[in-house]
C-alpha cells in the first residue's frame, strides 16, 4: 500500500516539482494536489463506488486518497502519461493498476485489464484540460465515458472558477456538468466539477391515425 515514512511527501513534491520544470505545459501545476482537495473530490464519489480509473495520476495524492476511501488496488486503474511519475506510482501502489499512456487511449489501454469490458463506477481527473485544444478534449472525454457504467459519473478538478471541459464537447457527447466544490487549500486553489451523462426523457408515442 503507502507505508509513511520520514521525507516522504519532501520526496513526492520534489519529484512533481522536477517533471513540472521539465515540461510546464505538460504538468498543469507546480506542486502535487492537497489533502484537502483530495477529500473534495472523495466526497463527489457515490458511496457504493467499487471500480475506478484516474487520469493524470501524479505523485499519487488521489491514488492513496481512493485506497483509502476503500477502493480495492484490483479495482484501481491509474493512467499517468509522464514516465518518471509512472514509475514512481508503480513503486508506491505495487498492487495497483498503473499504466504509462495517453489519456486519448484510455479505452484501449483499459481493456487488457478488464475495465473497459467491466464498466467503472467513476473516473477521477487531474488533467490539465484548459490548456487543452477542444478536439483533445473531445477525444478523451469520450474515451473516458466509453470506460464508465451508464449512471458513472467523471470527478474533475481544475484551476479557477471556470468550467474546464468546453461547452461544445459537452453538449457533443450529451453531458451535464455540476460546480460542485472549491478550495483556498491548494497551490493554486481549485475548483471540482461532476459531470455526467445527461438522463434521456421518454417521448410519448403519437397516436395512430
């Protein structure tokens, strides 16, 4: 699992900080995500929530926090493109599912591991969507919704007030999205969204004529 050990999170926010100086635009900011902000997107989880990919795994601040909300490493597949980052994840979630790949391909990545056949309950997203052209975000939200049971919902965090995901690739792909909490308690502060798809009305049947 994560057995706490001094210098520990030095270690992890070195190791963010490093790949951020690498490649700025790649990693969206400059220090791993906060507990608190960890805590925020953990509560936008459904309580029966078993089965569950993260994108953009990072350090593995989301990773220990779903452990620890009681989600099965069998049941937890983390996609992180960075390789260094990956291959930190893989030490520290042995037991996990951790894949070096483009979040585009999720679906196909998943599907080796059985969780693209077996749907997920929730995606939960650290990418870097703003700075993202529409067309990227459309091609992973897709993929990502492909991965999710009918009722799954998609828990995104972001930088700023603003909604991430644009307008035209929610109303393209039938989404509904929800503001649902923000926090001072991060570096920068951050916003979480909820997004899922959108419940079809039945339309009545025309009578014969």
């Amino acid at each position: 699992m994560d057995p706490k050990r001094p210098g520990e999170k030095t270690d992890q926010n070195w190791t963010f900080f490093r790949q951020w100086l690498k490649n700025p635009m790649g990693v969206a900011a400059i220090s791993p995500s906060s507990p608190q902000l960890a805590r925020q997107m953990m509560a936008e989880l459904s309580d029966d929530t078993q089965r569950v990919i993260e994108l953009g795994g990072g350090t593995g601040v989301f990773t220990q926090a779903l452990l620890e909300f009681g989600i099965k490493p069998v049941d937890l597949l983390v996609l992180e493109l960075n390789e260094e980052l990956h291959q930190h994840l893989q030490k520290r979630f042995p037991e996990a599912h951790v894949v070096c790949g483009d979040a585009r391909e999720i679906f196909n990545l998943a599907k080796p591991l059985g969780f693209a056949e077996k749907k997920s309950d929730a995606i939960v997203s650290g990418l870097g969507f703003l700075s993202m052209p529409r067309q990227s975000q459309l091609d992973i939200v897709s993929a990502a919704f492909d991965c999710l049971k009918s009722d799954g919902r998609f828990v995104q965090f972001t930088y700023g007030p603003a909604n991430p995901i644009a307008r035209e690739v929610l109303e393209t792909l039938g989404l509904s999205s929800r503001r649902a909490s923000f926090t001072w308690w991060n570096v920068p502060p951050a916003t979480v969204y909820v997004y899922n798809r959108r419940v079809s009305r039945a339309i009545p049947a025309r009578p014969m004529r």
